[in-house]
C-alpha cells in the first residue's frame, strides 16, 4: 500500500506543486480546498494519471466542523495518514498599514491561516500519536508551509507576519511533542514564489528581484517547494527534526 499525504490547499499554487511532486514519488493523496470538487476535477484527474490515488476532501480549515469532516473523511477513504503538509492560506483581504488594520480582517486571516493550521494538525497528530504505537516502521512526518514573512516583517501585512510567525513556533512545539513517537516536524519558508496570490504583485517583485532582493534571480516556482517537500519525507534529511528550511532564493541571506 502506498503511504498517504494529506496536502491543504493541495489544488492550486504551492500546494498543487507539491502534489505533483509527491505524486511522482507515488505518494497517494487527500487533497483539501475550500472548493467544491467540480471545480477542480481536472486538476484531480491530472494527478490520477501519475497512478496514484487522488481524493478531495473539500472545507475551509477555519471552520471546526470542516476540519472534523477532512479527518473522517481521510480516515474512511484511507485508513491511515503519514504526512500532513500544512499549506493552505490566504492573503489580506486588503494590505493595509499596520495602524489601520481592520480588526475583522485580521480575525479572517488569523482564523484561517493561524487557528485552523493549528487545530487541524493537533487532530492529526493525535492520530499519527495513535498510528506510531502499533506500527513503528511507516514514516510519519508534519511539513508546514510557512513563510518569509515569519520573519520579515512588511507593515502593509501584520497578520500574514504575526500568523506566519505563530506557525512557526508551532512546528517547533509539534516537534517537540511529538519527538517521543518519532514524527519528525517541519517547517519550510518559501520566498516569492509565481502563484495566483503573488500574481498581483508579480511585476513589483520581478523588479526587485531584477534588483538583487534575492541571490537566485529568478521568482520560486511551487515545484521548488515541492521538491523539497519529497526530500524531507523520503527522509533525506535525517536527524533534523524541528528544523526550517528556507527556499528562498537566498533571499534572507545576510549581505554586506
């Protein structure tokens, strides 16, 4: 049996790029969007032609009632999980500065992006937990998709920064936890990288990267992301649980 990754937001941008990733690597996969699955059969039949199995679990992670129904439905379709990739996210709904930030904008995207990350990986930890103590061999690993942003801050973006931040030190405290039933935690800090969210702004970063922000000139591409992905949960990074991995371009390195 092929072992299973749940991947949120797995059908378009980064999480697409992962899933392709992984498909090729004949992981089968539980794919979550906030979509319903008409809406995204192409992209589901794409995956399926790499023979693997594909399912969708539709649900907007905020919600605690969708995020009960992804575990259920993963485990009735499956049986099991060995990787959960924490991709799903949102933009501000408007990018306004720091001292204007409108108190439901930022609880839409903390809600989102922060809470349902967090809830939902505590449920499928718990049940990795439970996994981990009748079968000590299959690979069991926590990949969180986070951001430059937890550590760079943009004044125009404070609830994406402080969100990103937050989940940054939740895969450190899930690696922690979960050191003792050996589910190696991630987390991976991409830069700009070409998707629908960053389309908007793509020519501004374009000219910036032209520029020197980064040491790689050239905008991420999601199989950037994806690739790593594959690589950690092959376990080609071995003894490093707990660890960030930015992919970035060099973006964060420090210059003179």
């Amino acid at each position: 049996m092929n072992n299973i990754a749940l991947i949120t937001g797995g059908t378009r941008g980064i999480g697409l790029g992962i899933a392709r990733k992984l498909a090729q690597e004949g992981i089968d996969l539980a794919l979550n969007g906030v979509r319903v699955e008409s809406d995204v059969v192409e992209v589901l039949e794409e995956l399926r032609k790499k023979g693997v199995r594909v399912e969708y679990f539709p649900g907007n992670i905020a919600e605690k009632a969708d995020r009960e129904s992804i575990l259920r439905g993963v485990k009735e379709k499956f049986g099991k999980i060995n990787f959960l990739i924490n991709n799903a996210g949102v933009a501000p709904r408007v990018r306004a500065d720091v001292l204007e930030m409108a108190e439901e904008d930022f609880d839409h995207l903390m809600d989102i992006n922060l809470k349902g990350t967090f809830f939902l990986s505590q449920s499928f930890a718990n049940w990795m937990a439970e996994i981990r103590k009748s079968d000590s061999e299959s690979p069991l690993y926590i990949v969180t998709i986070t951001s430059v942003s937890a550590v760079l801050a943009s004044t125009n973006r404070a609830a994406y920064c402080m969100a990103k931040a937050g989940l940054s030190m939740m895969s450190k405290v899930l690696a922690v936890r979960l050191a003792e039933f050996n589910i190696p935690v991630f987390e991976i800090q991409p830069g700009v990288i070409e998707t629908d969210m960053t389309e908007k702004v793509k020519s501004i970063y374009q000219e910036r990267i032209e520029k020197g922000l980064t040491l790689e000139p050239r905008i991420g591409q999601p199989e950037d992301i994806g690739k790593v992905v594959a690589a950690l949960i092959r376990g080609d990074l071995p003894y490093a649980t707990g660890q960030i991995i930015a992919v970035d371009g060099g973006m964060m390195v420090g210059r003179l």
